[in-house]
C-alpha cells in the first residue's frame, strides 16, 4: 500500500486538530505555545506534501515551509519572552490570572 496524498492530509489534519485542542484547553501560556507550534507543523506538512504530489519539480512548499518554520522560531521567541516578563511581575503563567491591562 503507497502513501498518497490523502494520508499526509489526514496526518496534518489530526495535528492540527490536536494542536487547536491544546490551545483552546490549556490555561497554562507554555501550553498555548505548543500548541500553536503543532498547527503551525501541521501547515507545513500541507506544504511540502501538496508540493510533492501537486508540482514535484517546483521548490515553493519547501520554501514556504522554511519561511513558516522561520515565522515560529521568531513567535517562539517572543512569546516565551513575554512569558517570562508575566511571570517576573505576576508570578504565574496561567492566562486567566494576566491581567494586567484590566485597570
């Protein structure tokens, strides 16, 4: 049995939903991150296996795919930044109890 197309979509899919779970559940901002980090992996296994079974000569997926891994290092950084920022003023990292703008 080959591995088509359908079973990287399926795959992505179940990433991403796992990744939406995880966001949308998790009060704990590292979590969040993680999950935001799998829906972004699942986009770029979209990417590449679209490349590959659509235009396999043509480099697009690969490159997109480097710009979005690119795009994560840097929401990485800031988010893990402004994690720490929250966590050095409020001594907790659990979004419900950030709330610094509610003056």
């Amino acid at each position: 049995m080959a591995v088509g197309l359908a079973h990287f979509l399926v795959v992505s899919a179940l990433l991403f939903c796992l990744g939406l779970y995880g966001v949308l559940t998790r009060r704990n901002a590292v979590a969040i991150l993680m999950g935001i980090e799998l829906m972004l992996n699942a986009a770029n296994i979209n990417l590449v296996a679209f490349n590959k079974y659509v235009a396999p000569a043509a480099l697009n997926g690969q490159v997109f795919t480097l710009v979005v891994i690119t795009l994560a290092a840097c929401e990485v950084g800031v988010g893990l930044a402004l994690v720490m920022a929250a966590y050095r003023n409020l001594e907790t990292v659990q979004v419900d109890r950030i709330n610094m703008l509610k003056w």
